[in-house]
C-alpha cells in the first residue's frame, strides 16, 4: 500500500497530483484505481481552519520505478 500526503499542484487532476507526489516521495511509479473516499473538514467536527480543504483518499497500484528514502520518506 502506498501513502501520500500534501497539497496539489494547480493544474493537475487528483489523480495527476498523487501520481507525481508518490513519484517525488517515493521514487515509485504507480498508477490511479479508484477514489475511495473524500473528507470535507467543514462536515466534521475538527477546530476552525484558516483556509476550506478536503481530503481525497485515492487507491493506486504499484507499478514500478525505485523505491528510494528521501528528505521527506524514511523506512520505505
């Protein structure tokens, strides 16, 4: 299972965006499945944010490239 995390680049789709985070973090080349879920902090109870976001859980698959660590991947 792969994991990534940060904020998108404007001009990329989600899928787009977690394909080239998982690259840059990982050296891993994956390919998008599916969407799983999505999370709108407005809809649940988190403290006051400065600015409006949502979480999107997407699925991939692993499908090649070299798993390396880096400044922000350790024990991968």
């Amino acid at each position: 299972m792969v994991f990534a995390r940060g904020g998108c680049d404007v001009g990329l789709s989600p899928s787009e965006n977690v394909v080239k985070k998982i690259k840059e973090e990982s050296g891993d080349d994956t390919a998008v499945k599916k969407l799983l879920a999505v999370m709108d902090y407005n809809k649940h109870p988190h403290p006051p944010q400065p600015y409006y976001y949502y979480k999107l859980y997407i699925e991939c698959e692993l499908i090649g490239g070299h798993t390396v660590n880096g400044i922000e991947t350790n024990d991968v």
